[in-house]
C-alpha cells in the first residue's frame, strides 16, 4: 500500500508506486528450541500434597495445537474430587498455613521462585508445546514473569503490617481459582502467588486446553517442601469450574475469563458473602496521535494485537487512530505486518504461533467472516502457513464503524479493526464507547495529552508511548464488564486479605 | 512570524518528516539480535556480510605498503575454497587512492572508496573541502566518504548544509557519494533521522548514508542504523529514490553483522541486502566473518593467528 504521497507521485510520473519487497532472498533455516519439555503421559489431579487418580478414573486428552497430536492425558474432576480439593484446603488452612509467620511462608514461596527459574527452559518449552504460543515469548515473557510473581510476593509475605497504613490484615481462608488459557502458567503464578502470600489456601482450575504447566508446577510445590493442600488443583472443562466456584467452602473466589461465563459466576453466587474478584474480557483502543513517533506507534500496535496471537485480555484490538495520519499509519502498519513469521511455535523466531484451540480458531474465523460481509477492507499477509494445526494469519480491518461487530464484540485472536478520529473528545468517547474497560494505549508526545486521556479512559491499564507492559508491582484490572478487583501490587494483594 | 532559533528550525524539521521514539526503537531493535540465524541461513548471511565490507585503513601512519596488503586482503579474503567472496571496498584516505589503485589494478569489482572532505572534522574551507574531492576523484577513488557539516545542522542552517552536499554531488561527478551524519555529534535519535532526510534530499540514486566516521566515542549501533534504515525506508515509498546505507565503527564480530542485516531485511526488504544498497565500514569485521565460515565448512573454530587477525597486519 504506497503512501498519498507515493500515490499521487505514481500517477503523475505513470510508473507504478514504490513498494518493497519481503521476500525469500534470505529464508531463515528453522532454530526449533531443543531443551526436554518432561512431559509425563498422563497427568493426576494435585490433592493435598500428593498426585492422585480422580475418583470417576476418566481422562481427557491435552493437544498440541502446533500440530493436533496428543501431548498427554489429563485427570478429569468430577463433584467429589472438588470436594476433596476443598477439604484438603481448609485442613492445610487451619492447621499449618494459615497460622504460620508472613516470614515463614516467604521462604517456601522464594524456594518456588528459584526452583521456576531453575527449570525456566524445560517450562517454557512445556507451556509452548501446550498451548501454541511463540517459544520466544513463554522464554522471554510468561516463565521470567512467572518466577517474578512469586519472588514479589515472597517479599511482601513478612511485611503485611505494612500494606494497609493504619490497619492490620488476615486471610481470608481457602480461596477458589479458575484461570484461563492464554497465559497458563502466569495466570496460575498471578493468583497463587498474593493469596499464599496473605496466608490463604487454594483451590485451582487451569483451563481444560493448557492444564500441563499448572500440573509442573505441582512438581515444584512438592519439591520446595510446601504442606500438603495449601495449594490443589483440580483439572477439567467448564463444569469443573462450577464446581470450583460454586463450592460452599470458599471465602473468596477469583476468576479470570471471559465476560460472558463471569456473569454466570457472579449470577450464582449472588447473595453469598463470598468475596470476588473478576478479569473477564477487553477491547482495548490503542490511541495514535498525529505527533506520535510513528514507527515506534506502529511496533507498540503490532506488539498489542499480535502478542500471543492476539489472546490477551488487553490486547489492543481497536486501533484509534488520528485522521491526518490514519493513511500514513495503515500503510506501515502493512509493510510490518508482511514482516512478521508466523508457524511452528517451537522455532525461536516465530512471532505469531498457533491459536490455542479448534474451537477459538472456529471463533476467530466465525468473526473474521462476519467482519467481510459488514463490508470492512480487511488485510493479511501472504505468509505460509503450516498445514495441521490451528493457525490464523494476522488480520486487520480498514474502514471499519463503531456500529461493526469486529469493532464490539472481543474476537481474541490476531484480528485489529481501524477507526479514524479527529479531535481529542472524539477520540476519547470512541475508546469509552464499549462494554468493556480493560486497558488503553495512547501514543502523542505532548505529556499534558496523555495525563489527561488517562484521567478520561475508562480503563484500568493505560499505557503511555508502550503497550502490554507488565510488572508485579502494577496493579492489573478492568472497569465495566473487564471486571474488578485488582492482581498485582499491593492493591491485588489487599484483595486477598481482610482488614481487621 | 517565523521564530529564528535552532530549536525552532529542528522543530519545524521534526513536524515534517516525524520524530523517533528512544526506548521504542531499542525495544525493536533488540527483537533483532533474538533471530536464530542457523545453517544455510548463516552461511549466506556471512558470505553477503563479507561482500559487503569496505575494508578500512584510516590511520596518521598508513604506508602505501599497508594499503597494499590491505588490496591483498581485499581480493582475497582468505582461501579461495572456502568460496569467500571478495569485500565491496576498500577504504583509504584521499593520499592513499593512488597506491590503492597501483594494488587493485583498473579491472576489479573491488572498489576505492576515500574519506575526503577533511575528515573526520570536516573543519575545513569548502573550497579545500571540494579540491580534497576532485583530487581523490583523479587519482582512481569509485567512491567518496565526506562528512556532513555537523556545526551548520546543530545551528539550524539547514540549507548550508544541504548546500555543501550538493556542491561535493557535483565535484563527485560520476563518483558514488556516501554522507557521513556522524551520529554521535547529532545527539539524539530525532536529529539523525532529521538529518538523513536533509542529506537523501540532495545526494542521487544509490548514493549512500552513513552512521559514522569511527572516530568519535560512539559509531554504528544498531539503534541509529534503523533510524537511518527507516528514514531510507520512508523516503524510498514517497519519492521513489533508492538510498544506500552504511553503519560504520562499532561493527567488530559476524554476530554483530548477522544482526545489522537482519535489520536490513525486515525494514528494507531484499533490494538492499546487496553490497549497491548496504555497505559495512569495518577493518576487523573480516577475520570474525571468514572465521565463521570456517567454522560452518569444518565444525571447528581455528586458532586466531590462521587468519590475519589484527586490524593492524593485513
């Protein structure tokens, strides 16, 4: 796509517009990632310290979606073993975790950290086999961020006297989890690692797509000594987690998902003095302004939409982007996007590697559909693409109105809609005009601007001049339908405990 | 009316062709060095790096002797079956292009390349500037290195230096021109791709940018080299006028240059991973590159003193 000004050029001298080209004169040989994943055949539920068979004696498979082979067979759970989850919790609360020093728990939790950091290669080949993200990011981003989750928290475990000025904290008790599939074993270390740090017990449910990584990190907890039923994990689908959630010994439960089975959870628990915390789903609008710097703008859009496929909560779905440089932007945005190697999730220089599962693939492709018939200009990249598996090509919508359901409704996947702006008050009543309230992006170089755009975004994340940047101490958390309640820092911390 | 600072002359400059952000461009700068370059892909990769080097000599104690062997080394980098390619250049002072020439003979792919134009100062009269040019240009040199005038950009007077540019094009003739920013003089990312755009402006088809003269504390990185490759970049799709690039100073080891050219290939595409469009400026690069090659042929890293390993014995 050339430039106006390229354009009007071409027409003027007839000889056809520059364009560049992003071919195969240097193909990069495949560098698959070769450490040993220990990946046993078949994994139990985690129950009070100890693997063991689930109660029904059924199993479901866990795939590759790189490739649809078999990577292992899971426990599935069935009421009684959630039970038994629970039970094993509640004793692990009362008679060891909940009565030992902040100081105490810190060690077990900074042992879990090193042992994570110690096997970080064998993990992060794990979490891509099973879930199909690029090796380079569960390498550079989800194991690193995973230990840090731990390693932050372990040291706040002997300073709770501090985290509410004027107040003194307790546990709450034994707490219920589900987490999702798209950052498996970071989403496990974001939930566990603040309520054991507070001195609660847990009772976890990974997703069904991406159980293995949790069910590693059992392995560590029983290395690093941790009592038996402090931490338990139950595996299976959505029913499942039902039963996590709707199990009367919970003092609080925590889920993150999305916006449509958060509504289930809290329609259920409704009047129940449980204690929630929700991170449900997103549309974030990444905001570019005429005087951003625009090469960096175009990397922070394609870092927002493409990181992991696109399966992020505050992925950057909805570009909004100022008119004088919304032609401008389109058109490197392309000539980056042609430059980006999707495919085998294992090869270390995959940027965009296979959509988690058949079903969300069937989503994406459902939506993307949907999105062509509105009439939208889409675009994708000619990229090669591996014959099995669950892979779809980066895709963006030009011309696209709010009204659009690619605009709406939160597709998941590596799908970015374009709307043009003009002024500022324009621009912040479209990022606001959503059900959801998750995170923004704005890219200007006036400072004053992006004070005042993050006063006026209803948002809970807003990044400045960067997106999808992520740190334990930065609390995390939406408006609206995104959810409440906060992870990370010490607001996610006090949403583990009780003021007293 | 027009407020006359410096400041105000860069801004209205930076409101025209855009302005960098630092931590982005090194964020995106540093994805390129995690590309794993294996196999066919890096021998290919080293063997395009070595056609690509203007083998450099730029020192107060250069004998015609040294630039001699240095010719040598530049026709042939090291044994033939290894199917080392020959460098792009070498890269002499104005007072050595002559013994360059007796080396390399008139039929040879392998080109002079000259630093004129009082470098690496460039504090110079123009006058001695440009005859420092035709001079080179006379005794055999296919190329000129000259220095921009640093002093004129940080000043504001922009058209002086664009003046300068276009006065030594012309004295070139039909000589390639290569436009040295130095970018550690220019201070910030947003002044160096202000500059490139004021000096592609006035230079010709497949003339060249480059980062440095390797001179100063701080040469190529591969931060200024992708401002510099999004500036060609961008001007390429507007006007259609293909620049040349070449990173200088800094670049001492194949990994180093594997990673500059992956830069190359995924700003600029193909048509500039060829020695016309992407030059590196660099005197031990060589010897780490053809040692890699070896290492690809035989599985094992010979001893430093199997090639002429210091920048100082061709």
């Amino acid at each position: 796509m050339p430039t106006l000004t390229a354009k009007k050029m071409s027409t003027r001298l007839s000889r056809p517009a520059p364009e560049l080209i992003f071919g195969d004169l240097w193909e990069f040989d495949p560098a698959p990632e070769s450490a040993d994943p220990k990946l046993k055949a078949r994994y139990e539920l985690f129950i009070d310290g100890k693997f063991v068979a689930p109660k029904s004696g059924k199993y479901f498979d866990s795939i590759n979606p790189a490739n649809e082979q078999k990577l292992a067979e899971i426990a599935l759970a069935g009421p009684a073993d959630v039970d038994a989850a629970y039970a094993a919790a509640k004793r692990a609360y009362d008679g060891v975790w909940g009565k030992l020093p902040g100081r105490e728990r810190a060690k077990y939790l900074y042992r879990i950290a090193r042992l994570l950091q110690d096997r970080a290669r064998e993990f992060a080949v794990a979490e891509t086999l099973d879930g199909g993200k690029p090796i380079k990011e569960s390498r550079d981003f989800d194991v690193p961020m995973a230990a840090a989750h731990f390693f932050y928290h372990a040291g706040w475990a002997d300073k709770l006297d501090y985290v509410a000025p004027g107040r003194r904290v307790a546990p709450l008790g034994v707490v219920g989890q589900v987490i999702p599939w798209n950052f498996p074993l970071l989403m496990c270390a974001w939930k566990l690692a603040p309520a054991l740090a507070m001195g609660n017990t847990v009772v976890l449910k990974p997703a069904e797509t991406t159980s293995i990584t949790a069910l590693k990190l059992a392995e560590i907890f029983q290395d690093a000594g941790l009592p038996p039923g402090v931490v338990n994990f139950v595996t299976g689908a959505g029913d499942v987690g039902a039963a996590v959630m709707n199990h009367p010994t919970p003092a609080k439960i925590a889920f993150t998902g999305s916006t449509e089975v958060g509504k289930i959870i809290m329609r259920a628990l409704a009047g129940s003095d449980k204690k929630m915390t929700m991170e449900l789903g997103g549309k974030a609008a990444n905001i570019v302004f005429d005087d951003a710097p625009l090469d960096q703008a175009v990397e922070g859009i394609v870092n927002g939409i493409f990181f992991n496929q696109g399966h992020v909560c505050c992925a950057g779905s909805r570009l909004l982007v100022q008119e004088s440089v919304a032609e401008k932007v389109l058109a490197k945005l392309k000539n980056r996007i042609r430059t980006l190697r999707v495919g085998d999730p294992m090869d270390k220089n995959t940027d965009i590697g296979a959509i988690n599962s058949r079903e969300q693939l069937d989503k994406i492709t459902r939506l993307v559909a949907a999105g062509v018939r509105e009439g939208n200009e889409i675009f994708q990249p000619a990229c090669k693409l591996p014959a099995k598996g669950f892979y779809f090509r980066p895709t963006i919508f030009s011309g696209v109105s709010m009204s659009s359901r690619v605009v709406r409704e939160e597709i998941f996947g590596p799908v970015l809609s374009i709307l043009t702006f003009r002024t500022v008050d324009e621009a912040i009543e479209k990022a606001n005009n959503t059900a959801y309230g998750l995170s923004a992006g704005v890219w200007t170089d006036k400072g004053s601007r992006i004070l005042k755009m993050s006063t006026e975004l209803k948002a809970g994340v807003v990044w400045a001049n960067t997106y999808n940047k992520f740190d334990p101490t930065s609390p995390f958390g939406g408006y609206k339908e995104s959810g409440f309640g906060r992870e990370g820092g010490r607001q996610g911390l006090l949403d583990y405990c009780k003021l007293v | 009316m027009l407020v006359r600072s410096p400041q105000a002359a860069l801004q209205r400059l930076f409101d025209e062709v855009g302005t960098v952000d630092q931590i982005g461009i090194e964020e995106r700068v540093a994805k390129f060095g995690t590309r794993s370059i294996k196999q066919t892909a890096k021998v290919w990769g080293l063997k395009t790096a070595v056609s690509m080097v203007d083998l450099t000599t730029l020192e107060g104690k250069d004998t015609p002797g040294k630039v001699a062997s240095l010719c040598q080394k530049a026709l042939a980098p090291h044994d033939p079956e290894l199917g080392v390619p020959q460098v792009a250049a070498v890269c002499v002072y104005p007072a050595m292009v002559r013994h360059a020439r007796r080396a390399l003979g008139c039929d040879t792919a392998v080109r002079i390349a000259s630093v004129a134009t009082a470098f690496p100062s460039g504090q110079a009269p123009l006058k001695t500037r440009l005859a420092e040019v035709k001079a080179a240009v006379a005794d055999g040199a296919d190329e000129i290195d000259m220095v921009i005038n640093r002093g004129a950009f940080l000043a504001g007077e922009f058209g002086e230096m664009q003046d300068e540019i276009a006065a030594v094009v012309q004295a070139c003739g039909a000589t390639t021109l290569k436009v040295i920013l130095e970018v550690s003089e220019l201070e910030t990312f947003d002044n160096i791709r202000a500059a490139s755009f004021l000096a592609m402006r006035v230079i010709r088809p497949g003339d060249f940018i480059k980062t440095s003269t390797g001179k100063t504390s701080l040469n190529a990185t591969l931060g200024n080299n992708q401002v510099m490759l999004e500036a060609i970049r961008d001007f390429y799709l507007d006007t259609g006028v293909a620049i040349a690039m070449k990173p200088a100073g800094g670049i001492r080891t194949a990994k180093q240059a594997l990673t500059f050219l992956v830069a190359v290939k995924e700003t600029l595409g193909d048509a500039w991973l060829n020695n016309r469009r992407y030059r590196f400026g660099a005197s031990s690069l060589l010897n780490d590159l053809v040692r890699q090659l070896e290492k690809e042929k035989t599985g094992a890293y010979q001893a430093p003193y199997y090639f002429s390993e210091a920048a100082e014995s061709y």
